[in-house]
C-alpha cells in the first residue's frame, strides 16, 4: 500500500506548546473522528459520532485546498494524525503552508496555522495565527485563532474577542464569549490598543440584546473568580428570557448561591 493510501492515525500532542493543556488534547482527541466524518460521508450520513472513521492522507491533500469546502477539517486533522511515513507527513505539512498563505476563508487559514504549528513548524503558525486574529473582517472570525495563541502563551489576539462581542452576529458573540475563560490568567494586561478585561466582556453579553448570547453567560460565569458573579448571575436570574433565567438558576445552585 502506498503511504498516501494508508489509514491516519491520529496523533494529538501536545507539541511543547505552554498553555496547550490536558484538557485541551482530550476536546481535541474527541474531535478527531466528527471532523474524519465530515470529509469521508455524505450530509445525510454521518452516523453517531463515536464510530471511527478511515481517512488517507490522499484524501487529506484533497481537501487541503482554496476551493475545498472541508477545508477547515481537514486541516485540522492534517496537524494531527500521522501515516508513519515522513515524505507523506511532509506533504502534508507542505498543503497547510500552502492553505496558510492563499485566499481561503480565515476559519480554514486559522486551522491550517494551527496545525502548521503543530506539525513542528511552531514560529510560522504563530505568526499566522497573529496575521489571523487582526483581521477585522467579523467572517474570519478572528476569535478563533486568538484563542489559539493562548496556546503559546500568546494574550494579544484579545481584542478579536472584543470586536466579536461588540459585533452584530450573535453566532460569534457566543462563540467569542466561550473563550473567555482562557483570557483571566492575563486579566488587567495592558496590551498595544488596549486592557485585557474579562469581566467587561461578560458583562457586555449579559446586556446583550438577543437572549441566546444572555443564555451562554451563567455557564461561563460558573468558572469565572469576578467579584460581581453572584450579582450578575442573580440578575440574570430575573430576566425577561425564561431560558436565560434557567440558566442563571442553575448556576446559582451550582456556585452555591
């Protein structure tokens, strides 16, 4: 069997990354399989996400492209499998520096820095990564490869949070909004354009118009050490969204409040 043609296994290190925690390689490690089946199956059958999925690095270079719409998993899983073959892993290595530097959609180039990174090439993912999380462009959502660089140890891509958050698109307030836990450990860093403020960022979403962004903040308050938690968590316990209220209940409950 050519090595294009064998099985993936997957390979979730932690790749002397600081910040890259335990944690972090389990959610991945969980991930790994749902983003094999987006490239191997149809919408329409994708099966429970346990089941184990077959994926070639053949298949892997083939969506590894500027006009693939599985790009971005299949990044994703090029920056964490192997085929035990170094000329294939290179290949492999090569088409994310490639998908890096071309005009696909940033959620794609952000994967593929990431993985870039991962794949022992660690100063040019991050300063893609870094290229990434500047973006203004809300459809890159630069969010995502800020919450990357916290990996390296790496606070600066917070202000891509602060535009998502203040944004019109609720999908990417939420999704800006579940990062948040990583940014207390630099909370109140002075950065070039501004202060790395998590309370200000969840506060923000507590007021924020659409009930499903007020939804999403109880959950994060639970692991966040604000001074306003129980505050903040019993106002939102009397919200006008009965689902909002839920939510603050039960974090209430669960932070013994």
């Amino acid at each position: 069997m050519e090595p294009l043609d064998r099985p993936c296994e997957p390979d979730i290190r932690r790749a002397d990354l600081p910040k890259r925690t335990a944690q972090t390689l389990e959610r991945e490690r969980s991930l790994w399989h749902p983003m094999a089946r987006r490239l191997v199956q149809g919408p329409g059958e994708r099966g429970d996400g346990a089941e184990a999925v077959t994926v070639t690095a053949r298949t892997l270079l083939g969506h590894l492209d500027v006009d693939a719409d599985d790009a971005e998993a299949a990044a994703f899983l090029a920056g964490r499998c192997t085929v035990g073959d170094e000329a294939t892993d290179g290949k492999l290595t090569a088409a994310l520096a490639a998908l890096v530097e071309s005009s696909a959609e940033g959620p794609a180039r952000t994967e593929a820095a990431m993985a870039l990174a991962l794949s022992g090439r660690a100063d040019e993912g991050r300063a893609a990564l870094r290229d990434l999380a500047a973006s203004t462009s809300p459809f890159d959502e630069s969010y995502r490869a800020a919450a990357y660089l916290v990996q390296f140890d790496d606070p600066s891509g917070f202000p891509a949070v602060q535009r998502a958050v203040a944004g019109e698109i609720g999908h990417f307030k939420i999704m800006a909004l579940r990062t948040v836990t990583l940014w207390e450990p630099y909370d109140g860093r002075e950065l070039d354009s501004t202060t790395i403020d998590v309370g200000a960022v969840v506060r923000s979403c507590a007021e924020d118009e659409d009930a499903l962004v007020r939804r999403e903040v109880p959950a994060q308050l639970e692991h966040l050490a604000l001074p306003d938690r129980r505050a903040l968590l019993e106002k939102l316990a009397r919200d006008p969204d009965s689902g909002v209220q839920s939510a603050a209940k039960e974090a209430l409950e669960r932070v013994g409040g």
